[in-house]
C-alpha cells in the first residue's frame, strides 16, 4: 500500500536522535498497531489483522540497519559477485541468504538460543530504545564497507559476507525475541 511505504524506516538527525516524519515512520506505525491492539477485544476483526501484519512486519524492519534513514544517506546499488543489488536488499536479504541454506524454520531453531536472563536483556526497554539501539549500533559504519556502485567479486562477496553476517543475525535474533516480547505484552 502507498500509504504506509514511509513506514518502514524512521529517521535520526545527525546527532542520532529520532527524527519523527510528518507522514509517519515505522515507530509511528508500530506505536499505533501496538495501541490498537491494548484493546483489541473492543476492535474489528480487520483492525486486528492489519494491527497484528504491522507489528510482525515493522519490528523486523526496524532491526534492519538500512531501515535507519541518516541525514545526509543516499540509497545505492552494489555488486557482489557479479549481482547488481541495492544495498538495502544486500541487509534485508543478501548477507543472511548467502551464508547459508538453511530453511525458515531450521534457521529459527539455530537463532533460539538466549538464556531467559538474557531474553530479558534484549527485551528491555522500549520501541524507541530498540530503534536509537540500532541507529547507534550501525552508526552508519555499515554504508562504510561498500560504496555506491562497488563490485565485489566472489572472494570479496564472501569476505564481506563473513563480515557481516553475525551483526545481521544478532540484529535478526533481537527482533524475534522483542517481537515475542511486544505480543505476549499484549495478549498475555
């Protein structure tokens, strides 16, 4: 849907501070489905739906460090080894897709390995210290690795895979535990 194309990112100013957009981000979007679902026995069934879609959807998103719209950051496409990709795709799908096989569900067991102790770790706080974690954590470094139009060949590709890989998959393991968190928050 058109309307809610803004709403899988959100911005920071330079400082790395939440930059609220006028026609709305993935914190206004997660923070409204969130809303709406603390009553959701008074709501319709499609309000709970499109709630329920948003949060599953917006939570991975904005885990995702391309989902960080700095100030002066441009969107670009990369080559990695002979694939033209934007590089928002490289961090939504490429790096995790290239450093293994595995099946959705296979992949979901090896990431479910945190103690209870440190579940409760990743899952403190709130939407916004999740989203500033990430600004901060990513701290634009990652547009540092590639540049606009580079052209990895399959050692490089690899090299950079490796690289990358475990940031990725501990941004991935965050956002399934913080998700559990935020739905057993709601209908617990």
């Amino acid at each position: 849907m058109r309307i809610t194309s803004a709403w899988h990112t959100a911005s920071v100013d330079k400082n790395l501070v939440y930059a609220p957009r006028p026609k709305g981000d993935v914190i206004f979007a997660l923070e409204d489905a969130i809303a709406k679902l603390q009553d959701y026995k008074q709501q319709d069934d499609s309000t709970v739906v499109m709630s329920l879609r948003c949060i599953i959807h917006f939570v991975g998103d904005m885990h995702c460090p391309v989902h960080v719209k700095y100030a002066d950051q441009k969107s670009y496409n990369v080559y990695l080894n002979g694939d033209k990709c934007s590089y928002h795709n490289v961090w939504d799908d490429q790096i995790i897709s290239r450093s293994h096989r595995w099946g959705y569900l296979e992949y979901a067991h090896q990431l479910d390995r945190c103690t209870k102790q440190q579940i409760k770790t990743i899952t403190a706080g709130t939407l916004r210290d999740w989203f500033h974690e990430n600004a901060r954590d990513s701290r634009r470094h990652i547009y540092e690795l590639v540049g606009p139009n580079e052209k990895l060949d399959k050692n490089e590709t690899k090299s950079f895979v490796n690289h990358t890989h475990e940031y990725a998959e501990r941004q991935i393991l965050r956002a399934g535990y913080r998700l559990a968190h935020v739905l057993n928050e709601l209908f617990d």
